[in-house]
C-alpha cells in the first residue's frame, strides 16, 4: 500500500513514519486545523486591545471618568476584561491590561496601574 501526503495526496517516500510531502504540505494542514479552533480566541484578544486603546486615548487625555455610554461610543465594550477583583461590601474593580476601573453610577472611573 502506497503512502500518501495527508495534505495534497502526493506519494511519500523516505521515513516510515513522514505524513507530508514537503514543509509546506505540514504547514498548510496544521493552519486549516488549528485555524477554526483559534477563531474565538483571536476575537476576544481583538475586542481586549481595542478596549486597551480606547482606555489609554482616555487615560492620557488626562480624563479619569467617563460615562459608560460614551465609552460604548467609542467602541468600548464592557464585558470583555483581563481580570476582576471583588473584595467584600465593595465594587468589582476592573483591569484590562495596565488599566483599572470601576463603574458606577454609569460612568466608568478609570486609573492606570504602575
């Protein structure tokens, strides 16, 4: 039985163990099959860096709160963050990247962190 490249279907030869032709048949397989894998993930890391430079455009303008709906305006979207802190009786406070805040009463109130 004749052995065939898993990616164009060209014969192998060599190794018993080879799967693909050259690096380029390799290379190709493993992109079409990690790439739909990876889909949410380069999604979400695409919405964190937006909301990054929407926070530092704020942040270096020298505005340390902002209403929620302008940020949202901006193209801001608040369900996406790199981490939460919530200590008890308190506000959930916020990070996305070097960033922090905490909403409240509408307006997101923002600080970087050192």
């Amino acid at each position: 039985m004749e052995r065939r490249c898993a990616e164009c279907g060209a014969p192998l030869t060599g190794r018993p163990d080879k799967r693909f032709c050259c690096d380029d048949c390799r290379t190709a397989f493993h992109n079409r099959r990690y790439h739909d894998a990876g889909k949410g993930a380069v999604e979400v890391n695409r919405i964190l860096r937006l909301n990054r430079r929407i926070l530092a455009a704020v942040h270096s303008s020298g505005i340390r709160s902002i209403p929620l709906s302008d940020s949202r305006m901006r193209g801001y979207d608040p369900r996406y963050f790199t981490a939460m802190e919530k200590a008890p009786l308190r506000r959930p406070v916020y990070h996305c990247y070097e960033y922090s805040f905490i909403i409240r009463s509408g307006r997101l109130y923002l600080r970087q962190i050192s």
